[in-house]
C-alpha cells in the first residue's frame, strides 16, 4: 500500500531520530485546508512548549497572534493560487506565536504544498526557533530610534543657534528681519518662524525708568 506524505515524514523522523531530538528546528505536516498538525516532531516543545502530542488535530491558526494571523492569511491565499497555477516553490515566513506557558515566541516557517492521489493537500514544513534573533533586531531597532532622534535634536539646535548667531539683515526704521528670499519679517515672527523661541513681553530696567519713572517729590 502506498505510504501518505504523513508516514513518509515519519519514517524519516524516525530514521533520523537523533537530528530531531537533538535540534530546535521542528518537522511537520498539516491539511491545507484547515492549517491542523497531522503530524510534528518532538522537539516542538523545546519551541512552544507544547508536546507534540498535544498539537496533533490541533491548529496552528489558534496560537498565532493577530499580527501574524493576518500575516499568515494572506500568504497562503497567494500561494495557494500559485500553486493551483503549477508553481511548487518552498516559501519562508517569519510568524509570532503564542507560548504554552505565557508570553509569545518567533518562529521562521518555511513549507510547501504537497498533493498525492486520493489525499487531500498537504503542506509540509520545518520551523525554526528565531526568537532571540527577532528580540536582538528590536533592541536595534529601539537603539537607532533613539540615536535619530538625538541627531534631529542636535540638528535643529545647530540650526537655532546659526539663525540667531548669524548676521541678520534689519531695517534701522521698522526692525524688520530680512530672509533669503527678501521677505521682510517682524521681528518676533521672524524669530517665531525659524527658531522654537517664544516672546514673553516684558521691560527693561532702563525703559521702566523713562517710561514708569515715580514723580519726584
């Protein structure tokens, strides 16, 4: 009788037994259709925390996050047309999953669709723990973040300080700024314009003598 991709894979599991037990890569096969495990290595759980026993019938669909379901969705609705249009290309994909004891885990899938006669389609896949890969790539991430935004800090200092320190064009009549396109600018919109600087209006010691001078006695 001849054997279904399931028992092919498990022949191969167990000929290659020491590989799987001694890998976190997982080897497995589930129906096309419903995305349920019909068959996956042992070292699953090194990955999910599940025994392989525990996700046999079960689907992956239900451990996936939002993020990668919709992920997920999308990408097998693609390669399935691919496939029913004769393409037999292997597929990677980077998922994010829900762990058994808590928190989430990432994992590189990468699987094909396999169809033998008088069976229902199948995809056989590896996954791959990449967690610490993806958590080092966040911390990059957080780290570059930051250094940009220092850098638009510093830059915009550099500008302020090269408006104000400059040699500003003003009218001795009116105190109006000229810019480099020869519009001539009130003084405090000028400076509102170019700079993050606000105005708070107030007098000089000098001015509050002539202006708010007390009458002499």
């Amino acid at each position: 009788m001849a054997q279904s991709i399931k028992d092919k894979v498990q022949v191969l599991e167990k000929q290659n037994r020491l590989l799987t037990d001694n890998l976190v890569d997982a080897i497995w096969v589930m129906d096309a259709e419903t995305l349920t495990y019909e068959y996956i290595t042992p070292s699953i759980q090194r990955i999910s925390g599940y025994r392989s026993d525990e996700l046999i019938n079960t689907s992956i669909v239900e451990r996936l996050t939002p993020v990668s379901l919709q992920k997920a969705t999308d990408l097998l609705a693609s390669e399935l047309e691919a496939y029913e249009q004769g393409q037999r290309t292997a597929q990677s994909v980077e998922l994010e999953l829900v762990h058994k004891h808590g928190g989430t885990y990432w994992v590189e899938i990468r699987a094909k669709f396999l169809k033998e006669a008088d069976e229902p389609l199948k995809i056989v896949g590896i996954t791959r723990d990449i967690t610490g890969r993806k958590q080092s790539q966040h911390k990059l991430e957080k780290l570059n973040l930051k250094l940009t935004a220092a850098l638009a800090d510093r830059q915009k200092l550099l500008d302020e300080i090269k408006v104000l320190q400059g040699l500003l064009p003003i009218c001795s009549g009116c105190q109006r700024i000229r810019d480099d396109t020869g519009k001539w600018w009130p003084m405090e919109a000028y400076v509102r314009a170019y700079t993050e600087s606000e105005f708070t209006h107030t007098i000089c010691q000098d001015c509050k003598d002539v202006y708010y001078a007390e009458p002499q006695k």
